[in-house]
C-alpha cells in the first residue's frame, strides 16, 4: 500500500473533541467555544454549566481532550499534561477570562478527557464496553470516551 498524504487520514484529535463535546451537551453544558485559541495557546472545550435552580454558581469548564490510540507513549494522554502544559492552559483560560469579564466570577475548572481511537478494519470490528462514558464510530474509527477527570488539575 502506498504512503497517503496527510490529509488523506482524519483529524482523530478533532474527532476525539467532538466526542467529549456531544457528552458534555448531553450531560447539560452549554459549549461555548471550541479550539480556543489566543497567544498563550489552545484551549480544546470551553464549556459552561448554568445553575437555574440558584443551589450554586455557575461552572465553566476548561477541557483538554487526549485522543489516543493503542501502544502510545504517553498513558492514554495522562503523561502529556504535565506541569508545562497545565501552566499554558491556565495562561489561555486567563486570557479568555480577560476578554469575557462577565464570565470571572463563575467557578473554573480544568478538566481532562481521555478518548481511546482504534482503527476499525473490514476483519475486525469493535464491541462498546459498557464502562465507557460514550463512543461513536466514524470514517473508519471507533473512539471511546474512556476517563473523564473533572478538576484534574488547579491553575498554580
């Protein structure tokens, strides 16, 4: 088989980012904004949860989305958001913080997704395991939402 250009193969980080954005909406948050980008860096998910029952401030979640496939290097994303990274994400969220003041009062947290790809093939096909939080299959890939980690980390 011939080597295919890039763009030949889906963007299996954006599809993982629409996986945790179709679960957050189906879990009540309202998507703000998506690859949020300034010059600190990117955010993957802004999203935000509305209280309309007055129990509790308003959330907005800021979510770095891991998509990875079998055999990486990196824990399943876990080890790529380390300290370095966290920092960038928490320059970025101060950032869209300062261009929507009206948003600076609500609760923040940083969230962490973990999206599981496999290539599906015409010999295999691939059985959702009913812990995973959601899953769709797509252009030849299955992604699983494995692990999401509300507050996985505190901006230093």
């Amino acid at each position: 088989m011939a080597n295919q250009p890039p763009s030949y193969y889906p963007d299996l980080g954006a599809l993982g980012e629409d996986l945790v954005a179709q679960w957050l909406e189906s879990c009540g948050w309202m998507l703000l904004h998506r690859r949020w980008r300034s010059r600190g860096g990117e955010i993957d998910v802004i999203a935000e949860f509305l209280r309309s029952d007055g129990e509790g401030e308003s959330t907005l979640a800021f979510v770095e989305v891991k998509t990875r496939s079998a055999g990486n290097w990196d824990s399943g994303g876990r080890d790529a958001i380390a300290l370095p990274k966290q920092q960038r994400i928490c320059r970025t969220a101060q950032e869209f913080l300062a261009k929507y003041p009206q948003k600076a009062d609500y609760t923040c947290r940083f969230d962490v997704a973990i999206v599981y790809s496999e290539r599906i093939t015409k010999n295999r096909t691939v059985d959702s395991v009913g812990a995973n939080l959601a899953a769709i299959s797509i252009l030849g890939y299955h992604l699983t939402l494995q692990e999401y980690i509300p507050a996985a980390f505190d901006c230093l």
